[in-house]
C-alpha cells in the first residue's frame, strides 16, 4: 500500500540530480494531463457549439408569410432609415451581410410585393474595392442586375485609415423604394411592433 511504501522510503535522501529528474518528470506528467484535458474539454465545446447551432436553425425552421413580415419590418427598424429626408419620404435599406440583405429582399418583393423595376440599389465602397466586382457581387446577392446599382464612393473620417478595409470586401449595399404609402406602411409595422405586448 501506499502507507507501507511511505514508511520504507521516509529515510531516502535524494541526490540534487534525482530531484530534479523526479520534479522534471512530475512536471512533465502534469503538462501532459493538462494539455489531455485543453484538448478533451475543446472538443467538448466545438461538439455543443454545433449541437447548439443545428438546434437553433431547427427552432426557426421555414418562415411563414407572417413570420417573414414580422422578420422584414425588425431588419427595417434595425437597419432601415426611418426620418424623411427633404427629397420625400422612401424606403432605404443598408447592410453589408449578404445573408441579411437577402432576406430583405425577400421581404420586399413577397410581403410589400415592389415592382422588380421599383427597386433601386446601391453600393458604398472604399477606393480599393473593384466596382464591377462589387456590382457582380450584390447583384448575385439581390437577383437585381448589375446596371440597376450606383457606386458611392465614401469613407468617413472617423473610419479612416483606422478600419480595416478587408472587412467590407465588396461595400455595403443599399436598397432604396421610392415609394411614401409604403414608406409610411412600414414605419406603422415598426410602430405594431413597439406596441405589442406579450
């Protein structure tokens, strides 16, 4: 037993070098179990990272014609502009998540059901950032054709040369309806929206 060994080995001096190969073996054991255990507890965590993942897609599942309404007016309330510049009131959408921009565009022509032809686009780019490219980019994106987008070339001062240019590889693109009954219509769903309680 343990004891026993204990009271055998009480007595034994080590020479400096067998305590320094005996605390280099300990310490090396104890990286090793350490290291085994970063590993276990990191694969761990990417396994309930995904399982987290898939469970919360699987929570949303396929949006129904009200869910989308519900979804598309929060994206405009977020990421829409909501005051009425002196050119008159429209719709103007801005976001640099293709994702994002996608599901807008499925709100706008299902939900407020806008004319293919209404629908204005735009992209705000960095000087580094190729047109045309941008343009192929956004179109695949929006399924608006390329020669439906104007280019804005802008950076703000307070952005430059302070944010990387790499993030917005192909701008940030811009949605735009012309339209005031709409305009109005959405602002009211934002309203439905602030106003509802569970």
């Amino acid at each position: 037993s343990k004891g026993t060994i204990s009271r055998w080995l009480k007595d034994l001096q080590l020479t400096p070098g067998a305590r320094k190969r005996l605390q280099g073996n300990i310490k090396r054991a104890q990286e090793r179990g350490f290291f085994k255990f970063n590993k276990e507890r990191t694969n761990r965590v990417l396994e309930e990272n995904d399982t987290a993942l898939i469970d919360g897609t699987k929570t949303v599942g396929r949006l129904s014609g009200r869910e989308l309404l519900l979804v598309g007016a929060a994206l405009y309330w977020g990421e829409g502009t909501k005051t009425v510049p002196a050119s008159g009131a429209r719709l103007s959408f801005a976001n640099s998540d293709p994702s994002m921009v996608k599901l807008f565009m499925r709100f706008v022509r299902k939900i407020l059901n806008v004319p293919e032809i209404r629908i204005r686009a735009g992209i705000h780019i960095y000087d580094s950032i190729k047109t045309d490219e941008s343009k192929e980019y956004w179109a695949e994106v929006t399924g608006l054709p390329p020669e439906r987008f104007y280019i804005v070339r802008q950076v703000s001062k307070a952005s430059k040369r302070i944010r990387d240019q790499r993030l917005l590889p192909y701008g940030t693109a811009v949605i735009r309806i012309n339209d005031r009954k709409m305009f109005y219509r959405l602002c009211g769903m934002i309203q439905g929206l602030t106003k509802n309680k569970t």
